[in-house]
C-alpha cells in the first residue's frame, strides 16, 4: 500500500510538468537562427510584412522554457523529441514542428524565435513567440516554474518599445496594428489541479469566470497598444489525454471533471470574443475548434490518416500515458513508435508533428466539419490579408 501511494505521487509529479519544454542544444540554436537571418535578409525591407505574435502554452511554445529556471522535470532536451523534422529537440514538445511553425511558414514569414532567445533583436522584427510550456491565464498555475500570461504581456511590451525604437511611433503603429496574435491559453489553468492532486477551492464555474477574467484583461490590453487581429485555440477533450486518463479511478473512461472544464471555458471563451467584435471596433478573429478537431481525431483516426488515435507514440503504462519519454525523467522506462505520423498524440500530454499540421491547414484555410463551425468567423489567412 506504501509503495502504490509512492508511485501514484511520482506519476503525478511528473505529469504535472504539463506543457513545458526543454533547453535545445547549442547547435541547433545555430541552425534555426541562420534559416530565421537567411529569410530576413530576403524580405528585411518589406515595410507591408504581417507580424506574427504568439502567446500561450505549450501547443505554440517554441522553447521560452529552455531559458528560464525551472526543474529537470520540465526539461526535454533529449531524444526523441524534435526528431521528425529538425533530427534533435529544439525546444517544441512534439517530434517535430507547432501549429505556429506551420502558420509562419504559410504566412511567408521566417521561423518566429522565442522571445528569451538570444540573439540578434532584427530577427524579432517579423514576429516574437512569447508562449511558455506549463503557463495559464492564472499566475498561480505552476507558478514559478512557467512563464504567466501576465509575464507573457509584459514581454510583448518591451518588444513594441522595440519596434518603435526601430521604426519610429507612427509605422511601428501600423505594424502592430497589421499583425496576427496567436493565442491558445487555459488547458493548464484547468488540468493543474488533477495533474498536482489538488481540489479547486472555489466551484468550477467560478473558476472558468476567473481565466476568462483575466484573458477579457489581456486581449483588452493588446488592443489598448494597436493589435486588432486574433486568433485563437480552444481548449482540448483534456480529460481524453493520456496522462490525465490514467488518473480516472476506473482506468477506462476519460477524467470527467476535466473534460467538464474546458467545455465551460470553450463556451465562455466564444461568448468574450463575439462579444468583444460587437463592443470593441476593428476587433477581429478567429477561432479554430481543437477540441472537437482533436476529439474526432482520437476517435475516428483513420479518417484522418492516423492509425492510432488514443495511445500515445513515446511513453510507458496504459496508452502510454506516463510521461516518461525519452527516460530522462523519473520513470525511465519508455517506448517510442516507429513512425509517429501514425500517431495523434506524441507523448502523453502533447500531439505529432502530423496533427499540428493538420490543425495549422484548418486554422489557415477553414473549414467545416459535420455542419459545425471549425474555424470562424475568419481564417487566420484572411487575418493576414486584412490591412
């Protein structure tokens, strides 16, 4: 009975590193950096360029986190991670790139590096990743460990000082104000509390009053300095993930509780922004549904060319749901697939390289999926189109 209690306290310690990401090597610092000045020089003097902003977690984090003080448990740098498409991890909690990487690419802009990369400061010209793996809406989700929305924020307004340095008030304006926002924030507001064997002190609806709260005070402080163009990533099936799956008493059916929560925040979330396009002028965005597109990937995989739509590829237990990949950590046991494009989860709280994209050409293009609306009332493409 002490044993069990031992390794349920160890399982969540390390599953409450959920969303964080890892110091890169130095060598692949190099390699990134040249493709982002290779692309620079090309464009550096296009004055109509559309900016990319990026807040949130870790489904957009490029690798803020290799750069912060925090624990070994919410570090990766280490194979397997980053092998699909960069050969080493880089800083992004997948095989391979993010949903931002790909919007990037599609937008034709370079790379966007981390803002706590150093560096040259032009490559933050064309757009500044501020996401950070394990953040919340909340300061006190895992507080001192990630880097807050709030810090996030304040990180954006010394880049804007920046810009307006560089390029003077009235053009730095007009960049702000032609630039997208990518944002996808919550799901570790609300799966802190499973992942770290806590009860909310307040009811869950009172808590989901309170992120939206403090986004509602985020978006209006963007707006405040120029930006207009958002876009954004509801929460995901959390309750459905691996790691917070094998949490569920009777091991079969997803974390009820969870899964509850970010359907309130979705719910809320889509009322904020309709309500600020109604109230706030020139407010635009858009919304891509992850939760259902998610949902209809892990039950229906084959539709989407996946083969497995439930277990992760890298990790160890049920549908690997133990966040041991790359056995670095405290378990070291784990097992990696032989190809994870067959794969809708990467390890136990985060997805491939092939999801992303999937989920990067919907947000771009939009979509419908059974008659319900995937991405609205913009695609981020026409963002970018949009002076």
């Amino acid at each position: 009975m002490r044993e069990s209690t031992l390794m349920e306290k160890v399982t969540r310690r390390i599953i409450s590193s959920f969303f964080f990401f890892f110091f890169i090597f130095s060598s692949n610092t190099l390699f990134l950096a040249g493709e982002s000045e290779a692309k620079l020089s090309h464009d550096g003097d296009n004055n109509n360029v559309t900016a990319l902003f990026i807040f949130g977690d870790s489904f957009l984090d490029a690798g803020n986190n290799n750069y912060i003080n925090t624990t070994t448990l919410d570090q990766a740098n280490f194979p397997p991670y980053g092998q699909t498409f960069f050969g080493l991890p880089t800083g992004r909690f997948s095989d391979g790139r993010l949903i931002s990487d790909f919007i990037a690419e599609y937008a034709n802009l370079p790379l966007i590096p981390p803002f706590l990369e150093p560096g040259d400061s032009q490559k933050k010209l064309y757009g500044v990743n501020f996401a950070s793996a394990g953040a919340g809406a909340l300061v006190e989700t895992f507080q001192g460990s990630v880097i807050s929305l709030r810090t996030q924020l304040d990180h954006y307004k010394k880049v804007e000082r920046l810009w307006r340095r560089k390029f003077g008030k009235e053009e730095s304006k007009k960049r702000i104000s032609r630039a997208v926002y990518l944002i996808s924030i919550g799901s570790n507001d609300y799966s802190s509390p499973f992942l770290t064997n806590q009860s909310l002190s307040i009811s869950m609806s009172q808590h989901v009053d309170i992120v939206i709260g403090n986004l509602t005070t985020f978006l209006h402080e963007i707006y405040m300095i120029g930006g207009r163009k958002f876009g954004f990533l509801n929460v995901p099936d959390l309750g459905c993930f691996p790691a917070l799956r094998i949490l569920e008493p009777k091991n079969e059916s997803c974390l009820r509780d969870a899964s509850r929560l970010a359907e309130m925040h979705n719910k809320a979330l889509l009322n904020l922004l309709f309500k600020m396009q109604r109230q706030v002028k020139g407010f635009k965005f858009s919304l891509f549904d992850m939760n259902k597109s998610l949902r209809l990937r892990m039950h229906h995989p084959s539709k989407f060319g996946f083969k497995e739509g439930e277990e992760a590829c890298c990790g160890t237990g049920k549908w690997r749901g133990v966040f041991s990949c790359g056995g670095k950590r405290i378990v070291k046991e784990y097992k990696v697939c032989e190809n994870p494009s067959d794969y809708v989860f990467w390890d136990s709280l985060h997805l491939t390289q092939n999801t992303y994209k999937q989920f990067a050409n919907l947000i771009w293009n939009g979509g419908h999926m059974s008659d319900t609306l995937v991405v609205g009332p913009y695609s981020i493409n026409k963002l970018f189109q949009i002076p």
